[in-house]
C-alpha cells in the first residue's frame, strides 16, 4: 500500500497526539491536535495556516457551548441537586430497590443533558453515602452509576451525544443518511441496550443478586438515609421548566406527526439542541435564575476543546490521505460483520488510556463511510455503535474520570487499593468484553 509523505505525517501526528493523551492528562490535546494540523497542513499537505484553522468544528463548538451553559446553570443554581434528592426518596427506605433507583436516576439525570462526567459527578456522593449505609460494596455501586450514566451518555441532549451527533452529520451524506434526529435516538437506545446488559449484568454477576437476597425485608428510615431538601424556589422550578421545555421543543418537531406544524420562523430558532439552549439560557440569566459566571467555570472546557481541536487534525489527516490509509489497515482484517468487533477492541484499547469523546470518537467515526467501501458493506449505524460503545466501555476504569470519582466518593470503611484494583481489571476487560457485545449485538444481531 503505497502512503504518501503528507498521510504518513499526519498519521504520526495523530499517533502523538493519542500517546501523549495516553500519558498526560494534564495536557489539553486540542490545543496539540491544532498545532499539529497547521504543521501537517503546511509543511506536507500544501494547506495555508488559515485553511487548516478554518475546519475548526465551530457548529459542534456553539451546540456543546450552548447545552452545558444551560445545565451549568441549573447544577450551580441547586436545581439538579434538589432533583436527586427528591428521586431517591421514591424508594420509601426499602433497600433491596435502591439499586433500581439508583440505576434509573443516573441514567435520567444523564439523558435530560447534564452527561456522563456531570451526571456522575452528581449521583457518586450521593451513591456512595447510600452504599455505605446499606452495605453495599463500593464495586458494585460503581457498575451501576458508570454503567448508567454511559448508557445516557449518547441522548441528544448531552454533551457526548452531541460530539456523536455533530461527527454523524458530517458524514451523514456519505452514508445516505437523513433521519438525523431517528438516527440519533438510536444511537441512543443501542448504547442503553448494551451498556445496561454488560454493567447490570456483571452487577448479578458479582455479588449484587446476592445481596439484594439479603436486603429482602430490610427497611430504613428514609429521612435517615436521604433527608428531605427543601422545596423547589420558583427560580429552580423555572429551570425546570426550561430543561423540559428543551426535551420538547428537540422532540416534536422530529416527530411525523408534527412535520410542518411548526412556522419556518419557528423552525429557524429551533434548529438544533444548542440554539434551544441558548435561548432558555438567556431567559434564565434575564430572570435572576442562574448565575452565568457559575456556570461558565463548571462547563468542561478542556473537553469541548479536545473534541474540536482533535476534529480538525482528523481534518488535516482526511485531506493527506492519512485516514484512508488508516482505514485500509482496519479493512484488511475486517469484513461486514467482524468490523464491529474490531471497532470495539481497538477503540476500548485507546480510550483505557485516553479520552473517549475528545480524542477515540472525533478518530474513529469519520472512519465509517470509508469503513464501508473498504469492505464492501456494513451496517454504519452498527459500526457507530461499535465505535461509541467500545470507546465508552472502559469508562468503569479508575483511570477515567467516572471511575475515578466513584472511588473519591466511597466510604472510609472501603479499601480504597483494593477498589482501585477490581475496577481497573474490570475497566482493562472490557475492551475484550466491548468487542465481543459489538460482534454480536451489532455485527451478528444487526441492532
């Protein structure tokens, strides 16, 4: 296979941008990534410095901007808080459903916007507290949270689903794909499917159905184990009410039924999930509802910037011929069906180390429609799925931000080392595991 110079550096470019990403946190790889692009795209790939800045995904930029702004509002103004307070009361002290409550809640909180990182951050104090209270193992609470806030990770309305999204759409005329807003609740569902079969599974698997056999009968004074906050302040309920307002106003107009209800006017204010928030975001701030400075240094920053920076390097790379290059390795040891089992493997390997949105989705989805020519077919919703899922996976590892809170959220009674240990060898097996799900859920049972 012959490689020209220009695709060969800006596959070196990208492979060190993944390492350092690998070994160095500390370090914001989109700002790397665009560097690296201005120098492939100069020095190899006959591209101006000004073309190669103009690739940066600005739509992708203002949506992820646009939705986190909102939900840093309502996080900083108390709302979501309240919110899950208020959601694990509903198990009135009967112990052997919190597993239940917990695993919906998380996966709720995720879906309607905050994400997978926020979510977490939310629901492990919580979690954590209500596991040691009811003796359940640190291990086994993390599944659950992990698995669902994962699960959720790729709504519409959340950060990861939107850099999923944003990347879809832009090859989404390659693929023949125009049931964008379908589309994007599917990725949705199979990332729910899969996700709650591998975590709730290993849940019952380790431990948990034995220790919900334990709980049967056992009751708590529910005001002990989650005391009632306070009522909602009318600014909280006008938060609310925006986030609803926000599922609605992204839903219906998707729906068939409510094809051309809506005035063009209408519609052009409606385009997409971040228009809607910025809109409600400005309600919230004219009303005193929300502390815009807040919000801002709560938003993740470093991870709208990684997925932007890392996009227009993968821009570069496309251009050089570097990702079709890297796309025929991947086909030679594929076919329609195994495809989905390698996407899984190799994107659960690179996102162990590294960040799942920010670096492993914004490389491996513009792969797809090349994917499918290389060899001759495939489901691309499947191999989406594949890639988000596999990269999403590992996430239950300590060395991910998931993990890593869960284990700074458990009780003083656990054995932080030991913890620390059966997540990282149940985060490192699921690159293994997340290649056999995609195999058979995506590649054999076509989902």
């Amino acid at each position: 296979m012959d490689i020209s110079l220009a695709a060969m550096m800006s596959i070196v470019a990208l492979a060190i941008v993944v390492i350092i990403s690998c070994v160095n946190e500390d370090l914001n790889v989109g700002f790397l990534g665009i560097a690296f692009a201005i120098l492939v795209g100069g020095l190899w790939g006959e591209t101006a410095a000004a073309k190669v800045m103009s690739y940066f995904p600005t739509s992708l930029f203002m949506i992820l901007v646009g939705v986190t702004f909102l939900f840093g509002m309502a996080q900083t103004n108390g709302t979501m808080e309240k919110l899950t307070a208020y959601s694990v009361r509903l198990c009135k002290g009967n112990t052997a459903l919190m597993p239940l409550i917990i695993f919906i809640l998380t996966t709720f909180v995720t879906t309607i916007g905050p994400g997978n990182i926020a979510g977490t951050a939310l629901m492990a104090p919580v979690a954590m507290a209500i596991a040691t209270r009811i003796g359940m193992p640190a291990f086994l609470m993390t599944l659950l949270v992990v698995g669902a806030a994962n699960g959720a990770a790729f709504s519409p309305f959340a950060p990861t689903g939107i850099i999923s999204n944003g990347l879809i759409a832009k090859m989404a005329p390659q693929l023949g794909l125009t049931d964008l807003s379908g589309l994007a609740w599917k990725i949705h569902f199979n990332s729910e499917i899969a996700q709650g079969f591998v975590n709730i599974g290993g849940f019952f698997l380790l431990g948990g159905w034995a220790w919900i056999r334990k709980q049967r009968g056992q009751q708590l004074d529910i005001d002990e184990l989650a005391p009632k906050p306070e009522p909602f302040t009318k600014h909280q309920w006008l938060t609310i009410a925006a986030v609803g307002v926000l599922i609605v106003l992204v839903v219906l107009p998707g729906l068939p039924a409510f094809k051309g209800v809506f005035p063009k006017p209408v519609m052009n204010l409606l385009s997409n999930v971040g228009s809607i928030a910025f809109l409600l975001a400005g309600i919230l701030m004219l009303t005193g509802s929300g502390d815009s400075k807040a919000a801002i240094k709560v938003m993740p920053w470093g991870v709208i910037m990684m997925v932007c920076g890392v996009t227009v390097l993968i821009e570069v790379m496309d251009r050089a011929g570097g990702l079709n290059a890297i796309v025929k390795m991947i086909g030679a040891l594929s076919n329609p069906v195994t495809v989905n089992a390698w996407l899984g493997l190799f994107t659960g390997i690179i996102s162990a180390y590294s960040s799942s949105s920010g670096v492993v989705m914004p490389m491996f989805l513009p792969m797809v429609p090349g994917l499918i020519k290389e060899i001759g077919g495939g489901n691309p919703v499947a191999m989406i799925s594949s890639i988000n899922i596999g990269a999403h996976l590992v996430d239950t590892s300590p060395l991910s931000t998931l993990g890593a809170l869960c284990i700074a959220c458990a009780g003083e009674h656990e054995d932080k080392a030991k913890l620390f240990r059966n997540l990282l060898i149940w985060g490192l097996s699921m690159s293994v595991v997340g290649a056999i799900v995609c195999w058979v859920f995506f590649g054999i049972l076509n989902l």
